[in-house]
C-alpha cells in the first residue's frame, strides 16, 4: 500500500492501502476543530477516521492508565466504543477486568503477553482497533537507555502483535521532540516542516524510528 501520509503538525495522520490501514501519530495539535482532544502538554486528536470508519468498536488502549491515556479512554467511551486498558497499573476508573473499563496488567515489551491481550478477553472477545499509548513519556522519567529499549521493544511488539493478529487499525503517538524541540539548537529553516528531523535525545530517536516502523509494518501489512 502506500506510505503514511506524515504531517507531524496536524496530528494522527493515516497509512493507506489495502487491506491494513494504519493510523500513525497522534501528536502535538488537534487533527480538526471537531475531533476528541487531549488537554495537557501536548494537544492530541484522535483521528475521525478511527473514531467513525466502522461505526462503533472495540478497542484496546496501552498506557490506559496514564495522563493521555485516561483522556482517550473516557473519549473513546464516551462515543459508544468498547474499550480494553492494557497497563502495568490500574487506575481509578480501570482498575480490574469486571470494572466499566476493563483493565489487564500487560507488560507490552513482552511479545506473548502484548499477543494475548491483543487477543481480547472475557466481555471483549475480539480487538477491532489498537491505540499505543504505553511508552516511557519524557527523556526524564528514565536513563537514555532505558528510555530507548522500552519505547522501541514495546511500539515494535505492539505493532508486530497487531499485524500478526489481522487487527488493521492502529494508533499511535509520536513527539513534537523528532523536529527538534525545544530547539535549544536553532533550526536550519523556517517554517519548520516534515523534512526537518532532528531528534536530539534517546526519546525522540525512538519516536523517530516508531514512525519508520509503522511504514514498515503498513507495507508489510
């Protein structure tokens, strides 16, 4: 199929071609003035395309727990679709499988159990679509190399699990970090586009080579 349609400054951005469709990056501003946001550091849209393509779904959130990941699942809920919250922590509205959300503690750098939960569970039986969120969030919660072989293991095994498992919708965040913020060095040209990768910590490197994957897996796909 074709490649993905990457444009860091509007937010989810979409991988054509039949028969997987992956959508890659939700990041840094809204996709459009209607679609669901995520307040905090970062704005973050959910792209209509996830949300309305096929009607109501069941979906499976990594880092469900987390600040961005609690925003998207009360969204996502909010709008009628069945969610599953993979996370190595329960949070309060998720907390075990027989809550509202049900909640399954995975450790998503393990392919097995990323490929059983992406599986589905008791009460949601069948994942139509996969929005990876689990990451180590800033180059600050973590040593550079911790926060490189997480954040790589885990997007790759999330990716690679969906694939294997025929689930074509995907979304995942990236960072406004592989243009180069905060810009301590200034940037080669103005205004800054696409073209202009320059990731300048282990994290942003990683967010980097998640977007080369997601290429990958939409071609192999």
């Amino acid at each position: 199929g074709e490649g993905p349609a990457v444009n860091r400054s509007t937010g989810c951005q979409t991988v054509a071609g039949p028969p997987c469709h992956w959508l890659v990056r939700a990041t840094v501003r809204s996709w459009s003035r209607n679609s669901p946001r995520i307040e905090g550091p970062y704005s973050v849209a959910l792209s209509p395309v996830l949300l309305k393509l096929s009607g109501l779904m069941r979906i499976a959130v990594t880092g469900g727990s987390g600040k961005a990941g609690r925003v998207v699942v009360h969204d996502l809920i909010e709008n009628g679709h069945d969610v599953l919250n993979i996370d190595r922590a329960p949070s309060n509205e998720s907390f075990s499988p027989e809550a509202p959300v049900p909640y399954l503690s995975v450790d998503v750098t393990d392919f097995g159990q990323t490929l059983e939960a992406l599986s589905g569970v008791e009460g949601l039986p069948r994942i139509d679509a996969v929005v990876h969120l689990a990451a180590i969030p800033s180059p600050a919660h973590a040593t550079p190399d911790q926060v490189f072989r997480t954040n790589i293991t885990s997007t790759y095994t999330v990716f690679s699990a969906a694939a294997r498992l025929g689930i074509k919708r995907v979304v995942w965040a990236s960072s406004e970090t592989t243009l180069g913020l905060p810009f301590e060095r200034p940037p080669d040209y103005a205004p800054v586009d696409e073209a202009h990768l320059y990731p300048e910590a282990s994290y942003a490197l990683s967010k980097v080579l998640g977007e080369e994957m997601a290429r990958q897996f939409s071609r192999w796909s």
